[in-house]
C-alpha cells in the first residue's frame, strides 16, 4: 500500500507543479477522469486540463486501501493560469485507483470526503496517520 500512496504523492505534486509529462509518466494510457463536467479517457488529457484549470491542492489527510483504492482529502485552490489570482477554494476529496505503479482513474469530488470514501470503499480505519518522510 506504501507504493501506491508514494505514486498519488508523486501525482498529486506534478499536477500542483503544472508538470503534465511528470502527471503522464504517472498516468496509465487509458487512464479514467471523472470530473463535474463529465468522464474522458487518456492520459492526454492531462495537459490541457492542467493548462486551464490552474489547479493545486494541499493534503489534509489520506486513506488507502486495497485494490490500489487512496482517497486524498485537499485544501483546493484554483488559480488564473496567467495571472495567478485565485479564482476559487474548496476542501475536496481525490479519489485514485493506482495499479502497475501508475495511476488508473481519477476523481476529484466537490462534495467532501465521506462519498469519495465511500465510492472507494474507504472508511476511517483505512486513514494512513504515519506516513514514511
């Protein structure tokens, strides 16, 4: 389970660092994001999302669980890509399927953590309290 919270770890900073070939390298081919607007496939859909979106996220805390299953709780600020004038922020919960060492399918929900838990099959005894530096 360490390995998968070490590739969201790795994930989640490329995306803060508007990194899409690091985001990509870390993405399946076919990977799966699942957002307000609706589901794509491809991991090329990465960068231009990552270009307009202008979207970074602190860590509040994290769970995982088998089957490749981390949830991400997020302090979630979006930012003007050009101006870097915040344009809005939310606590939001990442839900992740890690296999093979990449990513597999993302969803960010808006809608706090308790249903990106349960969608994930998480609950509070699957909360990683110590994580290694």
């Amino acid at each position: 389970m360490r390995g998968q919270l070490a590739v969201v770890e790795a994930w989640l900073a490329a995306v803060d660092r508007a990194d899409a070939a690091a985001a990509t390298a870390l993405s399946a081919p076919d990977l799966e994001v699942v957002g307000p607007r609706g589901t794509v496939r491809g991991r090329e859909v990465l960068g231009p999302w990552m270009a307009r979106a202008g979207f970074s996220g602190t860590p509040l805390r994290w769970f995982c669980g088998a089957d490749g299953a981390v949830v991400v709780e997020q302090d979630a600020v979006w930012a003007d890509p050009t101006t870097g004038a915040q344009r809005g922020r939310a606590v939001v919960a990442s839900q992740f399927t890690v296999a093979g060492g990449v990513v597999t399918r993302y969803q960010r929900h808006d809608d706090g953590l308790l249903p990106a838990l349960a969608a994930a099959g998480l609950g509070a005894a699957d909360e990683v309290t110590a994580r290694a530096g």
